[in-house]
C-alpha cells in the first residue's frame, strides 16, 4: 500500500530498495482510478507523464544520487490548479483559462522537481482560489472522503481530499485566507501556510497577491517540514520573497516544547464557535499544557474587523489581478463585435458566480470616490490587526485556536449565503493579513466522524516552533492516522 | 478682451534599456512581431514583475538632467483599464510617489531663456501594439513592457512655438543623457497636450482641453497653434469650454472631440502589491549623479565663454556632441580656438563625411589643427598650403610640421629669392604692371597671384604685396 505512507515513509523505503518510484506512483494512480470518481479530487492527471517521472526518479536512484542531495526523489505530489507545471493544463477551476497549459514552471514546481519529486495532477479547487468549500469550482465540488456529502473545505480542497484519501503522498496548495490551513481541518490532514515572503509566488495565478501563499499539505508535520524544506527559499522572480536563510525545519522536530509559550486570544470565543470543535481544540491546548507548553490568556483587539477587511483588500486586488483573462492571448474567447464586447462576452461566460461577485466588490472599493472610505480605511485596519499579533507575539510564541469554527458542512448548505461563508474564515483570515505562519493539524473528530482541527499561529518566520509545536502535539496523537473507508 | 494660453505637456520617452521594464526580453524595436515577448511580458496567468535596475538608473539621471529631486521613497501602482494591447489589462505607473519630482528644463526662445517647471519625470511600461485589419486586429507585444518615462511639465508654456520649443530643448537634453534616442519614427517618444485659454489678467485657469497622442514636435506646435486660437474664438462669441480630451487629425490640420469629462476613465489606482517600494540609499543616489553629463544649453554657454565662439559655431559643437568634443581637445591651448574651430567645422567635417568616417577615426592627433593654426599664423607657410597639410595630415596621421618639412612647405620669406620671383612676374606682364602704375590697385593683386603660383604658394604673400608695390613705386 504505498500511496498510504507518508513522505518519510516512502523516501526510507525507496532508500532501503523495499519500493520503488513507480510502484508508489502507480499505487497512487490505481487509488485514483478507484476513489476519485465520487472525492472529484482532480481535475486531470497524466498518468504516463507521471510514470516517466517515476521512472526518471528510479533511474537517478539506480546511479546512485541520494536522498539527501534530492529529499522527495520519486515521491508523487500533486498541485493545486493554480501552481504552473510547464506543459501541463493551468485552469485555476475556471472555464475561463479554455485549454490553456502553462508554458513555464512555477518556482515551487522548479523546487520540487530539483528535489526529485514526481509531480502530477492538477487539483480540484474553488475556482481562483475563491472560496471555502471547493464548491465554486467550475467543474464540480470536490468532495470530503469522511462524508461525501460535505465540502472538504477549500479552497484547496482537492489537495486536501487527495492527501486524506491517499490519492498522492503530498499535495501543494495556497492560502490567502485560510485556504491551506481550513481544507486541512475539515479533510484530517496537515495544512501549513508559510509566512507572507516565505515561499515564491512566481507561478502562482494570484488571487490577492499580498496574502497569498503557497503551502504544503500533509499527512503528518514531519512531511510539512519536509516540503517547506523544500519549497521555501530565495527567489530573484518575486520581489516580495523574503531572502531569509532555510532551516533544517526537519531538525527542529525534537518534541520538547517544555516553555514554549502558548496565547489563547480572548476574542476567538466567537458565537457559533461548534461546541464539539471547541471541546476538540480545549483538548488539544490542555495535551500541550501537559507537555510543558505554557498558555496564556491574550488580546488580539481588532479581530472583529479582520473578514471585512479582508474582502475589501482580497477583492482589490483580485479585480486587478482577474483582469488578464479576457481572451486576447489566451483562454476561452467568445467573439463580440469590439474588443469591448469581447472581453464582456468572454469574461461573462467565463468567470463563476463568486468570482464575478468579488470582481465586482473589488472594483467597487477601488472606485474614485469610495478609495479613501474601504481600501485605505482596510489597509490601516490591516496594520492595527498585524500591530495586534507584534505585540502579542511579544508575550507569547505560538498562538492556538480552533482552525475552523464548525466541521465541515453540507455541500450546498451555505452556497446561497456567502456572508455564512466568508464568515467559515473567522480564525484562519487575519494570519494572512498579519503576514504571519499557520498549521493546521488533525485533533479529533465530531459526533458525526468529521475531522477537527487545531490552529497555531506562529511569527513571522517562526516556522520553526510552529512545526516544533504541532509535532510534538501530534506524537501525543492518533488523529492524524485515522483515515475514512472509501470503496 | 484679450486671450492667452496656457499649456502643459506630458511626455512619454522610451528608454534606452538593454531589457524591458520586467522581465529579460530584449528592448528593440522593429523586430519580427511577437519574438520579444516571455510569460512575463505577456501577461500570463502567475508571472511577477522584476525592475530592472538599469531603468531606475537613466529614470533617475534624468530627473538629475532635468534639475529634479530623487526622493528616497518611490513606489508602483497599478491603473486600471482594459484594453487588447494592454497585456495585464492595468499598466503599471507612479501615481502619488514618482521616481523623480520637480525639476525644470532652460531653453532658448524667442532671443531670450525660458524656465519650464517639471512636475515630475515618472516610471510606467509601455504596452503593446494594434494594428487593424479589414475583419480583424492584430497585437505585437514586442513593445509591452518597454520602459516608458513620463516627463510632465507646469503649465508654463504660453504659446505652442514656445511648447515646440520646450520639447526641442527635452529631446536635446534625453538625446545628450544617453537615456533615450528619441527616434520620433519609431514612436519613442509621444506627447499629450494640456491646453486651456484665458483672459489675461485672469489667474485662474481655463477650462483644460487635452489633446492625446501626438507623435511629432511639429504635430504638437500645429495643434497647439489650432487650438488656442479655436478656444479663443469659442469664447469671443460667446461660448463656453467644457473639459474633454480631443484628438488631433494631422490630414485636416483640426482638433475633434474624444470624450467629455463625464466619460473619463475611472483608473481605480491602488499600490502594486507584487513590487517592494523603490528606496534608493545615498550611495545609489551619489553614483547615479557621478554620472551627471554637461546639458546642451550649459556646454553652449561654456563654449561661448571659454573659447570665444560665436552662437553658431557652439550650436555646430552642441549638435553635433562627438565633433564639439574633438573641438575641445583640438583648442585645448590653442592661442586660437577660433581658427581651430573653423578647421574642425569646415575642413574636417567635410573630409569625415567625404569618406564616410567618424571623429573616432581621425588619423592625426587633436594637438595637430592648433599646431597648424599656429603654423599659419606664425608666417610659416600660407594659408593655401595648410589646405594641402591638412589633407595630408588628414590622410596620413602626419603631424603638420613634419610634412611641411618633408616637403619643403616652408613659406619662401627671403627677401632676394622673393625679389627675383616679383620681378620676373613684372617681365612676363607688363600690361597690368602698367595698371598699378596707373593707379588701379586691383593689377596688384594679379600679380601677386603669379608670384604665388610661380612659387608653389610657398611666397610669403605679405611680403611679395610688399615688394611688388616697393619694385613699381620705384
């Protein structure tokens, strides 16, 4: 059962000459044949794309090129539709992108193939990455592998529903408001989202681009050190990424957070926070208490204002970020008459409904006149929120929380009501507009056998305790072991 | 009552980069459509603009050149609009933080100088190119993303004479900084007109009238010319002005309404989130002004004063840099910089363009036209033989003196030799010897010519005047 193990798993068995590449590889692609008709984890995938990639890893193996010098040699990680793979299909679940494939590499996908990886599939998400459900996809929900009838959460959803369900050993996904970390939770898997600067966005079709981020989905920390290992780094394509050296985060794994110091933010007792999710998370804070973590009570004062800023701030950037896509270069067209009414006609049949919505919203708050009231009033709450977090990161090093105020919920249950919606983000949004990290590891299931997860919050560049932390959480644990029957 | 105009340009100049604004692709014009072009400059879904560090360089030396700040804090912002040319459908430009601000330019006009205020001197990119078929248009993006500086002036100019002055003087001063070619050809350089008329007297400013898009100096005076006087006569009869940007038909020499103020474009500026703000240090700023250059109207004043030329002969040298450049090494401790002026201008501007040459090429060394100024000067061989040096100097690289030592060019001043020269001319033509006895001064002059010819115009030619007045006085 190879597609089952994890990334340290299969590199120790490819090592020791028990597996080979294309043995996990072809697990993998046998599992989607057989689960993925009823999770819709992926959008495509190119199964003897990804056999020659396993082959090519065997090969390297055979002469003799170590796992050290390429640490995911011959592991399968599939990618979120919204990550470049050169010559392969780039649709960010929208119908508007047509049967356009990326003619270049993102640098995360240039990462990963360095380190040897077997890089397929292109995953099943809300489309441009707008959303909380993978609902919004253009080509059907995805689905969660515990209850096929919930959303697995989004917008990375199919990266997470392919994790849990042992679809690929990893999967890259990105986070712009909880979009790595919420999926994570609902599906039972690992969710890091790195810190704003961390890892290159070059390759990553935006969606907001001074919160997004791209991130690992796992099926334990160690696995999301790994990748974060791999992935993070300098990137002279991306002004915005940060040149802060790497560590070894596998290093930092040592289970002993004896004095680490834990914040427990007053305001996130919200109304509507699930009381099973609350038990979940009081749990998973007492279990760190016990391993010598210390908790403290903090504020974090302006977090009732972190959705709407958001949305005004996502939006904003979204409606200049969506812009490109009118089919003059690329993607779908629908003729018109002028190129005014071709971009209408194209961007009208093209874009989805939550989609268009946040365009809309987003050239609103942008207009002359309403500027100054939403945009520059949102970027001055957006330095209250981070100063909030500075100045509680003074006291403490990790901040803990629920990742999502309920398990997942009923596909279709909140797609009529986006406020409902947005407000799913509550505990996962102002880690984007702080700038900070965030994890989100598996810490029990509701009544009803929906995963749960815990949330910690780390500084900016503190990946370190964060993956320290959630570790030596989940050695007390069984909850990321746990995986749904699916036939 | 009487009218007067006031106009503000802004003008957009392509610089002379190596790389386009973003990205690696190769800044050039006139190659095949569509070759120039990478995921970047396309547009595509996922790429991040890189500045390119060579632009925010020239983009600060001619906020230098054109007497403007450099501020320590710059940033991007994205304006909004869609167009197919347009590859990210916003144009990345600086709104509220420009990479240099308020700044002049000095000209000449008019017989006097003008100051012009400049606004700023702003970094965008340039955006593609359409071009229309009979059922279908097509874009190159060759030229999206080509580093594009905004120069915009105060509304300073009172005349469209004055405007095409200006930009004249812009040109000059963009051309003499490296910074671009301003190859008006090939759409480097384009200009929107602000215009807007008032009583004079008034201080308030007319309702503005904005004319896009003009692609040539003599454009904009024409323009510029028409509009004012059509302002002007809207308002005697009695009408009034609204704002709205016009175009300008070239063909029929008149403005037309583009659009009115109501249906201007909402722009929707906000910060580009993909670019850190620019923060140049001190440093960057020293080394960008170490490479400040001497501006036209400043090397023409220069030149006036420290050689003595005349306007003209400075505007030869300001015109024509590489050649004022040779002038300069060539008077350098010239007693007579004008003479070596002359020889630059004339004689070797004329055997450089003969064979196609550049000053670069020169043979000789830059002392050598002041030596043989001061050959001729000091008597020692005639004007008519330094024509004859200078071709040699010209074709051998010789200095003067050796060849007229090599070929026995020195001019002939003893006085017997000279005697023996004039009276053989008298000989051999008595008639206009004759004539000079009769008081027709002009004969002296022919004989003096056969003297000279005689002597391979090596004669001193003062001295055989001098002997042949002193041989017919006597």
């Amino acid at each position: 059962m190879p597609h089952t193990l994890t990334i340290s798993q299969l590199t120790d068995k490819l090592a020791q000459g028990e597996l080979t590449s294309r043995d996990a590889t072809q697990a993998c692609l046998d599992r989607i044949a057989a689960v993925d008709g009823q999770l819709n984890a992926f959008l495509s995938h190119d199964p003897d794309d990804a056999l020659a990639q396993a082959d090519a890893a065997d090969a390297a193996r055979a002469s003799g090129v170590s796992g050290e010098a390429k640490p995911l040699l011959g592991v399968p990680i599939a990618m979120k539709d919204v990550i470049a793979v050169n010559g392969h299909p780039l649709n960010c679940a929208s119908k508007i992108l047509g049967d356009f494939n990326s003619p270049y590499d993102a640098t995360v996908t240039q990462k990963l193939r360095e380190a040897g990886a077997v890089i397929f599939g292109r995953m099943n998400m809300d489309e441009f990455a707008m959303g909380s459900s993978t609902e919004n996809s253009a080509f059907g929900p995805a689905r969660n592998p515990w209850n096929t009838d919930r959303i697995p959460g989004g917008s990375s959803g199919g990266s997470a529903v392919a994790v849990t369900a042992d679809e690929c050993i990893a999967s890259l996904g990105s986070d712009t408001g909880g979009s790595i970390r919420q999926p994570a939770a609902l599906c039972g898997c690992v969710g890091l989202k790195p810190t704003y600067g961390r890892v290159s966005r070059y390759g990553l079709v935006a969606f907001a681009s001074s919160l997004d981020q791209i991130g690992p989905l796992t099926k334990d920390v160690r696995d999301a050190a790994i990748m974060l290992g791999v992935i993070a780094g300098e990137d002279k394509r991306d002004s915005t990424n940060v040149p802060e050296p790497v560590p070894d985060y596998t290093a930092a794994l040592t289970g002993d957070i004896k004095g680490l110091k834990i914040g427990l933010p007053k305001e996130y007792q919200v109304d509507g926070l699930d009381p099973e999710v609350k038990a979940a998370t009081d749990a998973a804070v007492a279990e760190l208490e016990k391993q010598g973590a210390e908790m403290r009570e903090i504020s974090l004062p302006h977090t009732e204002y972190a959705i709407a800023t958001y949305y005004i701030i996502a939006t904003a950037e979204a409606s200049a970020n969506l812009a490109r896509f009118e089919g003059v270069r690329y993607g779908a067209r629908v003729d018109g008459a002028s190129p005014e009414q071709m971009n209408r006609a194209t961007r009208g049949a093209g874009f989805g409904e939550e989609v268009k919505r946040r365009i809309i919203l987003g050239t609103y708050v942008l207009s002359s006149g309403y500027y100054d009231a939403y945009y520059l009033r949102a970027q001055k709450v957006r330095t209250l929120i981070r100063q909030d977090f500075l100045n509680a990161f003074e006291e403490v090093d990790l901040i803990a929380s629920p990742t999502t105020p309920t398990p997942a919920f009923k596909i279709g249950e909140k797609s009529g009501d986006p406020l409902q919606m947005y407000l799913s983000d509550i505990f996962t949004i102002s880690c984007n507009l702080a700038g900070l990290c965030g994890i989100s590891v598996p810490c029990g299931f509701s009544n009803e056998g929906l995963p749960l997860g815990l949330q910690l919050l780390g500084k900016p560049f503190g990946e370190t305790d964060l993956l320290r932390a959630a570790h030596a959480y989940e050695q007390t644990t069984d909850w990321h072991n746990k995986r749904p029957e699916l036939d | 009552m009487e009218y007067e105009a006031v106009i503000g340009l802004e003008t957009h100049v392509q610089l002379r980069t190596r790389t386009k604004m973003w990205c690696g692709c190769v800044n050039e014009y006139g190659a095949e459509a569509n070759t120039n072009v990478c995921p970047v400059c396309l547009g595509l879904p996922g790429v991040l603009p890189v500045p390119n560090a060579e632009a925010l360089r020239k983009t600060a030396l001619t906020g230098m050149l054109l007497n403007c700040d450099v501020p320590g804090f710059s940033k991007w912002d994205r304006k909004n609009y869609f167009y197919p040319d347009n590859p990210k459908n916003y144009q990345l430009t600086q709104l509220d933080f420009p990479s240099t601000i308020e700044g002049f330019v000095e000209f000449e006009f008019d017989g006097g100088t003008e100051r012009v205020r400049i606004n700023r001197a702003h970094l965008e990119e340039d955006v593609g190119k359409s071009t229309h078929f009979a059922d279908y248009s097509g874009v190159d993006f060759n030229r999206a993303g080509v580093p594009l500086l905004e120069i915009v002036t105060e509304p300073d100019l009172t005349g469209a004479d004055m405007a095409y002055e200006y930009l004249n003087a812009l040109k000059a001063i963009l051309e003499y900084g490296g910074v671009s070619d301003c190859d008006m050809e090939k759409g480097q350089v384009r200009c929107d007109v602000n215009i807007s008329v008032r009583p004079i007297g008034q201080t308030e400013l007319g309702e503005k009238i904005e004319i896009k898009n003009m692609n040539s100096f003599s454009g904009v005076r024409r323009a510029a010319a028409y509009e004012i006087e059509r302002q002007i006569g809207v308002l005697r009869e009695g009408g009034s002005l609204v704002q709205e940007t016009r175009r300008w038909d070239d063909a029929l020499g008149i403005t037309e309404s583009m659009r009115t103020k109501e249906d201007a474009h909402d722009y929707r500026y906000f910060p580009d989130p993909d670019l850190m703000p620019h923060t140049p240090s001190d440093e960057w700023i020293a080394e960008v002004r170490a490479t400040v250059m001497e501006l036209p109207l400043a090397r023409k004043r220069r030149l006036m004063a420290d050689y003595q030329l005349p306007a003209g002969d400075a505007e030869v040298f300001v015109g024509d840099a590489a050649l004022g450049e040779y002038f300069e090494a060539a008077a350098k401790g010239a007693r007579n910089p004008k003479a070596v002026a002359n020889w630059v201008m004339n004689n070797l501007q004329a055997k450089l363009s003969e064979t196609n040459g550049a000053v670069a090429d020169v043979k000789f060394e830059s002392s050598a036209i002041g030596e043989l100024v001061g050959l001729v000067e000091g008597g020692k061989i005639s004007s008519r033989i330094a024509q004859d040096v200078f071709v040699e100097m010209f074709e051998t690289g010789k200095a003067p003196a050796i060849i007229v030592e090599e070929k026995g060019l020195s001019q002939v001043s003893d006085s017997g030799e000279l005697e023996e020269f004039c009276n053989e001319a008298i000989t051999a033509n008595p008639g206009p010897a004759e004539d000079f006895r009769n008081g027709k001064e002009a004969a002296l002059n022919f004989l003096k010519g056969q003297v000279m010819k005689a002597s391979r115009g090596k004669a001193n030619p003062q001295m055989v005047g001098e002997l042949l007045k002193k041989i017919l006085g006597s």
